[in-house]
C-alpha cells in the first residue's frame, strides 16, 4: 500500500451540510496549483456519494476517501 500524498492545504468543514461543503471545497481549490492537494474533511454523511460527483463533473480527482469515526476525509487532486 502506497502513503498518502501530504496536501497542500486542509480545510475542516465539520457541522456543514450539502451544499456547503461542495462549495466551500470549491472556492478552496480555487488558488491551488494543477496537481496539489487538497484535504477535506467533512461531516455530512451525503458528502462521499457528493464529492465523488463533484469530482467526476469536474475533472479533479478523488484520490481517496476514509471515515474516522464521524467524520469523511478526502484527498482532492486539482486537475
């Protein structure tokens, strides 16, 4: 099993709904260079079936998803 990539940046949108965290996550990859990384982490249990459309939409790359305890983690590649 290969490590994780470290993210470039890391926003904790915990206690935030749908569409919240879609667009707040939007605006954070907003500034990130081509291939950086972004980590999420979320709440919402509606944000791993949202993120993985948000992705496949727009062309950024789900690298992984996990739960820990309540909460989602994501690793967003920018495209």
């Amino acid at each position: 099993m290969t490590a994780r990539p470290a993210p470039n940046l890391a926003i904790d949108l915990s206690g935030l709904n749908c569409p919240l965290p879609i667009l707040r996550t939007k605006k954070a990859l907003a500034p990130l260079q081509s291939g950086e990384v972004l980590q999420v982490t979320c709440t919402d249990p509606a944000t791993p079936t949202d993120f993985a459309a948000f992705c496949k939409q727009t062309g950024n790359e789900l690298l992984e998803q996990w739960q820990d305890a309540h909460q989602y983690l994501f690793l967003i590649r920018k495209r």
